[in-house]
C-alpha cells in the first residue's frame, strides 16, 4: 500500500497547479485524500479534485451525507502527512494561532504527522510581518514551509510568493517521507536551546539560542528510528515525534547532571546547546536593589559537558560538538574538536547572512577527526539537521 497523503487547499489562484501536485502523488503511488477552503473552491472544482484524487472532496464539516465517522479526526489518522498548497495568509495565520473554523484549519489541529505548508501570495503580503511572524511560528512547531519562489505573480508583479512548482513540492515531501530506519536500535542524546544561569531570584544571564537546531536534530533522529533523550535549556520549541524523551534543564550544571546521567547508555550524542560559559559565583536569596550606584557580579566557568563526555566516552560512541566562532574559524573549530576530545565539529558561522541564532535556516561546516571538511549550502535548520547526521553516521560504523 501507498503513503497517505492529504492535500489542503485554500483559495489562492496557485490552487490550478495542485491539480498537477496531486497527479505527481497519485503517479508515484500514494493514496491521496484532499481537502479544500471554500475559496478553494473558486479555482479549481470538486469534480476535478474527486476525479485525479478519486477520493471524495472533504470541505463541509456539517456535510449530513457521510460517514459516520468523524472526518477531521479519521483523515488525520489516515494521514502520512499533510500538505496545504497554496496556503494563503489567512489559512497560515490561522494555523499559528490555533484558529479551527472550517474542515481544513480544524484537520490541520488534529493531524500528528509531518505538516508541510507551501505559501503562495503577493509579494507586499508574504513579506508582511504578520505573516513572516506566523511562519516562523509554524517553523518553530516543526513544519516544513516550502519557501515560495521569486517570479512572475498572477497580480502582474514580479517578486518573491509564488508557489513552489508542484514538482518540487512533491520532491520535498517524497524525500521527508523516505522510509529510513538507519537509526533504528540506536539511543541518540541532543543538548539544546540557551541555559539560564540566575542572579537573584528574579534576573539570569542568558543568551539568544531558540533551541530549533536541536530540536530540528532531535526530530531528524526520531524520524530515523533512534530513541532520542533531548536534554533542553528554556526554549519555546516542541518536540514532535513519539520517540522523543524531553528532559527540561535551567542552568548549565542541571545540564551537566542530565547529561551525565543519560550519556552511558548513548550511541551519539550532539551538544548543540549554547551552554553559558560562566554563572554567577552566588546567587543573592532576594532581589538585588539598585541603591549602589554600582555592581559587580562575580562569575565562575561552568563545566564543560562536551569535554566532560569527551574524556568519559568509549570507542563506540560518537561524540559531535558545535562551535560558534567570529575569527579564524576552521583553525579554532580544529582546536575544539582536539581539546574536547569530539568526533565531529559543527562549525557554525556568525558571518553567513541567515545562520545562527534566532534564524529559520544555517548554514555549517562539518569539522571530522580525520581531516575532513563538509561544507553545506544555507539551507533550513531541518535540512541541516538531516546533514549532520548523515555526515554522524558515516563515522559511527568506523
Ligand atoms: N559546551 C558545553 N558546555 C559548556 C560550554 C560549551 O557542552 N559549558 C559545548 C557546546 O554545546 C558546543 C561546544 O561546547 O557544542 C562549543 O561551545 P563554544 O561556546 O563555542 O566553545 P567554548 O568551548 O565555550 O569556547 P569559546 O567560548 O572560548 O570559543
């Protein structure tokens, strides 16, 4: 049997060429179920959609001639994964805020499964705020938004917000789906996210890392079979995969202990937290008053947990580190590979436009013992997350 997969559509004049998107699926032998806006509906018909799909349209939740089944709730289970193309940007803006007042937008709540979202706009209205802001909402949740293409839009301008061409949305979802159990049987252990190290009761030292590489990681791992610990700082970023345990931390030493006690048993472990470096040497017992006109805080390092683990670690576990640097950044990544006893170094680079912290994509370069480089393209975070482990498991057999 085929892939479930179910096609979303809301009422963008892109909608044409989800027929086509449909067909691909069809071809390549998936089943296909489809739900459609009522806008939607003014582009294409139902009896197209029913006929290249053949499966019945479901847009009418009230519809008194179905099944008794509960429909949202039924196609979210029949579900591989769902795909809204094109998304319009009242259909994204209700996804990021839990709004469910029609059959799609209540289906997109219930369904668990990979969720990709492919906009489709004006130029002045995909590069809105509101609806950047929503996307990078449905991004920190761990949904695939298929970034539109710069050209030629039906409003007559020319400029970024035209759908992804159905091929390439296909290729994307065929590829995320790819059955790929290389991980199965293996225990993979993630730090993420920033830690928060208190001054008083109510102040911390933090720092600006959202946690989304790691949690992108921990998805990635999942989604391969691993059991996945992710071991995360405060971060506003879910995990989205049963095979995922989340052990919540504050500080670098609650980090340090979780990890210790979890590392035996891990067959890979990544360190992609932005670990402070140092925390203040007491913390007052109540809020610090600003009646000096001074203040000054005394600080102690934190211990290392990457080069903790890389002094413990055996043969057969794959030890992978990250590195942030502003200059002379392969030879100081080289160092800290050395000096912290890593397998591997993700080198992540401050100067790349779109890398690094609180950004949707990065861009890396993968530091090995051996000598060797990989370089990547600026890609999204997920897309990278996948890179680091297939670059992890080419050393984990050696
Ligand atoms: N790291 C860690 N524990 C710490 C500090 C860092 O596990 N207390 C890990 C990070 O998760 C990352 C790697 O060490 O994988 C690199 O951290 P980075 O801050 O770039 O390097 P430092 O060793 O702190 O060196 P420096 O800040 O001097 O560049």
């Amino acid at each position: 049997m085929g892939k479930h997969i179910v096609i979303g559509i809301s009422g963008g004049i892109a909608a044409y060429k989800t027929l086509t998107l449909i067909r691909l699926f069809k071809k390549n032998g998936y089943e296909v179920r489809v739900t459609a806006t009522r806008n939607a509906l003014q582009f294409v018909t139902q009896l197209t959609i029913e006929t290249l799909s053949e499966n019945r349209l479901y847009t009418d939740m009230f519809d008194t001639n179905r099944t008794l089944e509960v429909e949202h709730i039924s196609m979210a289970e029949w579900a591989d994964a769902l795909v809204v193309a094109p998304a319009t940007a009242n259909i994204i803006a209700k996804f990021a805020h839990g709004i469910a007042d029609d059959a799609l937008s209540t289906l997109f709540l219930a369904v668990k499964k990979p969720l990709f979202i492919a906009p489709a706009m004006n130029t002045n209205m995909y590069e809105n705020p509101a609806v950047q802001q929503n996307l990078d909402i449905l991004r920190d949740r761990g949904c695939f938004i298929l970034a539109p293409n710069e050209g030629f839009l039906a409003c007559g301008t020319t400029g970024s917000g035209r759908m992804q061409e159905p091929e390439e949305i296909f290729e994307t979802v065929d590829e995320k789906l790819e059955d790929d159990h290389s991980l199965q049987g293996k225990n993979v252990m993630i730090t993420a996210g920033p830690t928060y190290e208190p001054i008083d009761p109510v102040r911390f030292i933090g720092n600006h890392s959202s946690g989304l590489m790691g949690f992108c990681l921990a998805e990635a791992a999942a989604r391969k079979g691993a059991q996945v610990s992710l071991v995360t700082g405060p971060s506003n970023c879910s995990a989205h995969h049963h095979n995922i345990t989340r052990y919540d931390v504050k500080t670098a030493e609650e980090m340090y202990q979780q990890c210790m006690s979890l590392v035996d048993n891990q067959d890979i472990i990544i360190m992609s937290a932005a670990v402070a470096d140092f925390t203040p040497a007491h913390v007052a017992p109540e809020k610090i008053k600003k009646e000096n006109t001074q203040l000054t805080l005394e600080l102690v390092k934190t211990k290392d947990i990457l080069a903790s683990v890389g002094k413990i670690k055996r043969d057969n576990q794959l030890l992978v580190g990250f590195a942030l640097e502003t200059e002379n950044e392969i030879e100081n990544a080289r160092k800290k590979l050395h000096n912290k006893n890593a397998d591997l170094i993700v080198l992540n680079s401050l100067r790349t436009k779109g890398a690094g912290f609180r950004t949707a994509t990065n861009q890396v370069t993968i530091l090995a013992r051996d000598g060797r480089e990989f370089a990547s393209e600026l890609k999204s975070k997920q897309e990278i997350a996948t890179e680091i482990l297939q670059t992890a498991q080419k050393y984990i057999h050696q």
